[in-house]
C-alpha cells in the first residue's frame, strides 16, 4: 500500500511561507513590491509591535475588481507572466504566492477598490481559510490596503524566532529603503505606532539616494555611469577612505529588483582591495542594467538572488567601473578625516576653557532636505570635475607669491610650505590646506609602478653581483622554490642553496639596497597564513615589495628639501589611488580655509 499522499493546499502555502516569508519584513517586501507592481504611486506601511501584531500596507494603485481579488489569495495565481515567458519578467513579483502564503499563517484582510467601482471589496483569510468577498467602504478612491495581523500564529513554531523590536524594526526600515531607493517618483512612508519612522517624497534619483543613504554617504560618493559590453552600471561608489567594518552600505539592484548577491559582493571586495585595510568594506550603491534574458529571476523564492548568464563579464564590469571611476577621483579623500581632525583641535579649545559652539556636521533624518539639497550640490561639482588641475591665479596675486613657489608648478595638493617632524608635508592648495603623510604616499607611488611594471611585461630586474644567501629550513626552501616562476615574474630570481637555503640572484630595480632576506621571511609568514595561495599572492608580494622599497627611499624620518617634497606632490598627484597607503590609511587630508574660518569662529 502507497503511503506517499497529496498534501492539502494550506499545508502546501505553509510550506512555500517557510521560505517566502522567513520574517516580518518579508511580509512588508511583498505587499510594497505588490503595490509598486500595481504602479502606486505612494505607500504608507503601519505597524503595531514592530510588525508582529500588524502589519499593514495602502497604496493608491488601480485596486482589483471583486474577481481578482478573489483570485489573489490563491497560489500560483498572478497577473504578472502574460505571455508565459519567465525571462519576460518585469515586474518585482511573479510567482504568485506571496499573498497565500501570507494567508496561511497569519489573519490577513484586503480591501481593494478598482476606479470603475464605486465601492470596494474585501476579503478575509484566517490560518489559510479564506472567507467569502464582501463589499467595503475602507478606501474612499481607488487603490488597496493589506492587513496582516498575528502573523505566525498558524505556525507557532516560527513565532520563537522572532527577534527583539529594534531587530525587526531595523529589517523593515532597511526593506523599504532598498525599494524606495528604486522607486524615486513613489512616496514612502512606515509609521510605528504612531510615530513615522521613516518618510521620503516623489524626487530625483539622485536626491533619493541621497535621503535615503544619508549626508555622509553621499558626501563620499563618486558618481557612476558606464556600459561594459551588455552591463549598464550606474549609481554610486565611495571612496575607500570612507570605509566600514560591515559591508553593509553596500546596495545592489539589477534590473530594478534590490538583490543580494555574492558575486556582486565578491566584485565590490575586489575593486576595493588594494585600497581599504584588510578586513574593511567600501560603500556602494549600484544599479545595474542588463538584457533580461541574461538574468535569472527565478532562483530564489523570495527574489533576492539572482544568477547570471554570463556572470564573469558581470564581476568584471563592477570591478573595472568601481576602479575606473575611484581613479579618476582624484584628490577626494573622505570627508570623515578633516571632520575628525577639526573635532581633535575643538576637544584641544575646549580644554584651554574656550567656550565653543558644537558642530554637528553630518545630520540625517527629519530636517534633512534643505541641507540635502546643498549637499548634493557640493557632492556634484565634486564628481564632476575631480581631478582638473587648478586655475592659476591671476598675475598681480601671483607676484605676492613667495618666488620659491613659482619654481614649482602647482596641482591639487598645491605647494609645499613646511615639513613637520621630518614625516609631514604641509602644502597649501587653492581653497584649502593639505596634510600630507610623505611615507603613505612614497609607499603608494612605489605600488603603483610596480603594478605597471608587472602589468607591462614583468618587474625590471637588477642583478646581484654576489648572491644573498637566505637561511631557511626544508619545507621554506621547498616552498619557495615552488613559486620561483611567480616570484620571477616580480623581479626575484631564486635557486636552492645547500639542502635548507636559498640563493637570491636578482631583485626588482626598485628595491636595489633593501633587507632581502626581510623580503623572504615576510613572503614566508604570507605564505603560512594562507594568504599568499591564488590571486591574492600578487597582490600581497607588490605590497610587500613596495614596503621594502620605501624603506629604502622616502622613508618614514627623513628631512626632505623643498625640491623633494614637492616633486612628491607632484608624483603623488599623478598616481591612482594615492588618497591612500597600500594598507588602506589615508595619505593626506585636507582642510579647508572654511574649516580653518570656522575653527577660528570667523563664521
Ligand atoms: P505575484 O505578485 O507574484 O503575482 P502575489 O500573491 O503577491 O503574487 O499577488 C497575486 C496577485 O494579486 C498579483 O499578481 C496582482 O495581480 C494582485 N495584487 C496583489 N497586490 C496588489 C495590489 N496592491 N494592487 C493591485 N493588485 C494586487
Ligand atoms: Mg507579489
């Protein structure tokens, strides 16, 4: 006898919710996706207990006829694939079981009124019972209104893993936030008991992102705007001084659906890599635009994977648009640093007694939009001119200029006036001045050349005259001699020496007089920590060898004339990336003769 039985339909939508509707936020996604699908133009979600009592959505969107609305409760029904073409989607739904899913675990109403109507209709869906429609009177137009109460309360089970209030609360705000970030003409508002937590009206995309990210986002934010073969990206990424723990400023959509994916992760890591310290995260907000039939959709019950055709040519495209646009920003180093400094000489004022007042310079949230807007004005003619170089200032000013100056041509970083503690280079630009860490930048300078040279064919070599002998034991010589073609390749020939050592015949030309065997020892310890297997060893032996190399030139201590220092600026302006030190710590910092005015209360 077959023991194997067909399921009833309520245990089969309980089953589809285990995966649709893993928490309370996901119950907003899919009502606000609903209403967007719709073509609503405004959205208003309240909530009571964070969500978990209830959870309601209106939109003023066409609303179903009684028909429909009958329909929409029942799974796999949906409007969504007319032609039965699964890669001819556009909307953010299209399975069709959002709405019973929702109905077999919870008590779920909807009224929904059509403009032809003149009255709505409701329906009620109690644990997966769905009642007979009824007419309503709840919306005075047209449009819908979901009403979600004591989700969970058919699956007790899942009620357990509810988490804490502020938990829920911030997934819902993040949900809405990543919609309404593709959604500029829609108006958004989450009311929580009462109180609205969360509001953004019909703008530009541009403003949006700035609403919703925040000032300081998009005080750090380098426009994007490139097509790499059938890949559109557009959006926005930060600069790598501007960078976190998580990588949770990171936002991706593809096709107008907010995604979550690992491979678009993976590219934003590698793009920033060699910039942010190890362990930190760039920010980014990217959307990018591909021909439909290159995505799949459907790979995930709740819509937030997709997969790629073509999923190399994607990573690349993100990688080389990220580095392209970051390069060619030139001179932006995040804001954070000089509000950080400027903070350092306030703590000083106020512990000489001087009764200061208390800047807040970056401030989000209700009395945002008047500031937003000279934000985004600021943040525009940053992006859109980077790195031109400056204007010459006119003759007669020029003559007031001590002569030394006029020996050096001048860039963004301007020209040199002093050296502090034989480590500092203070330089003076057209509307600020610079700070400038010598060591960072000689070390960036240097990895960038060596970048070049390897990208070119191969580091430049210099031969030793008489071999370095490296002490080593059995497995380190083994080891070593297995990546001799690599370290070749960077300018390093080796050969086994006895039974243990090693036998260094040539360096790169870069680092002629440093502590080879240093070099070796580090590539050792590299090696042990795993970090020197795959891609990452070029990356970790350029590092290295740049050290090295710095050590042996500008290093960290050494007095430099003003010829040095700004032949330093000069080189220092013309490297990519040089904002940073290959560990990812700033090189300079700007502060502006406005932070300078206002430190000395002239404001
Ligand atoms: P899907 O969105 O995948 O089609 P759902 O279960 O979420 O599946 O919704 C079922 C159908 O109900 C949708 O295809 C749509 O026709 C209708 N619907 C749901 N919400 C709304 C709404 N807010 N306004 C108009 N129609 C809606
Ligand atoms: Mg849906």
């Amino acid at each position: 006898m077959s023991t194997i039985r067909l399921l009833p339909p309520n245990l089969i939508n309980q089953i589809a919710a285990g995966e649709v509707i893993d928490r309370p936020s996901s119950v907003i996604k899919e009502l606000c996706e609903n209403a967007l699908d719709a073509g609503a133009t405004s959205l208003l979600i309240q909530l009571k207990d964070a969500g978990k009592s209830l959870i309601s959505v209106t939109d003023n969107a066409l609303g179903m006829s009684r028909d429909d609305l009958e329909k929409a409760v029942v799974r796999h029904a949906t409007s969504k694939i007319p032609d039965d073409n699964l890669f001819n989607v556009s909307s953010l739904g299209f399975r069709g079981e959002a709405l019973a899913s929702i109905g077999s675990i919870s008590r779920l109403s909807i009224h929904s009124r059509s403009p032809e109507d003149d009255h709505g209709w409701c329906i009620h869906v109690y644990g997966g019972d769905v009642q007979a429609s009824s007419p309503s009177t709840v919306l005075k137009s047209h449009g819908t209104c979901v009403e979600v109460r004591d989700l969970f309360y058919a699956t007790p089970a899942r009620l357990k893993f509810m988490k804490s209030n502020a938990s829920e609360m911030s997934s819902h705000v993040e949900v809405v936030q990543r919609l309404a970030l593709v959604s500029p003409h829609v108006f958004f508002k989450i009311i929580h008991e009462e109180k609205t937590i969360f509001e953004v009206f019909p703008e530009s995309h541009e403003n949006r992102v700035l609403n919703v990210l925040g000032q300081k986002f998009a005080d750090n934010a380098v426009v994007l705007d490139a097509c790499v073969g059938d890949v559109g990206i557009s959006g926005f990424a930060c600069v790598p001084t501007y960078n976190q723990s998580q990588a949770s400023e990171q936002f991706f959509f593809v096709n107008g659906r907010p995604v979550k994916d690992k491979l678009l992760h993976v590219a934003v890591k590698i793009a920033y890599q060699d910039y942010v310290p190890h362990g930190r995260h760039g920010a980014c907000c990217l959307f990018i635009q591909l021909p439909k039939e290159l995505v799949d959709m459907n790979v995930h019950p709740a819509k937030i994977e997709v997969r790629f055709q073509r999923s190399q040519e994607v990573r690349d495209a993100v990688i080389s648009v990220i580095k392209a646009h970051l390069g060619s920003a030139q001179g932006f180093t995040s804001t954070h640093l000089s509000e950080a400094a400027i903070s350092s000489f306030e703590r000083d004022a106020h512990v000489s007694n001087n009764p200061y007042p208390s800047h807040n310079y970056s401030r989000r949230g209700s009395s945002f939009s008047a500031q937003s807007s000279h934000a985004l004005m600021q943040f525009q003619s940053r992006y859109q001119a980077p790195s031109m170089p400056l204007p010459q200032p006119p003759f007669q000013e020029k003559e007031d200029i001590a002569s030394f100056e006029q020996s050096f041509d001048s860039g963004v970083l301007g020209v040199a006036k002093a050296q502090l503690f034989n480590a500092y280079i203070i330089s003076q630009g057209e509307d600020g001045f610079y700070i400038v860490d010598q060591h960072a930048c000689a070390e960036r300078i240097t990895y960038e050349s060596l970048k070049r040279e390897m990208d070119e064919g191969g580091v430049k070599k210099q031969s030793l005259l008489i071999p370095v002998i490296v002490s080593c034991t059995g497995t380190e010589q083994e080891q070593l001699l297995s990546m001799a073609n690599d370290l070749s390749s960077f300018g390093m020939d080796i050969e086994g020496f006895g039974v243990r050592d090693i036998a260094i015949h040539s360096v790169p030309a870069l680092l002629k007089d440093a502590d080879y065997s240093q070099l070796i020892k580090d590539i050792l310890a590299d090696l042990k920590e795993g970090e020197g297997s795959g891609g990452m060893l070029k990356t970790h032996l350029l590092q290295r060898l740049s050290t090295i190399a710095c050590h042996g030139s500008i290093r960290f201590g050494r007095r430099l004339s003003e010829y040095e220092m700004n032949a330093l600026l000069r080189e220092v302006e013309k490297t990519p990336f040089s904002e940073q030190c290959n560990h990812g710590r700033p090189s300079y910092l700007k502060l502006s003769r406005g932070d300078l005015e206002r430190l000395f209360e002239r404001t």
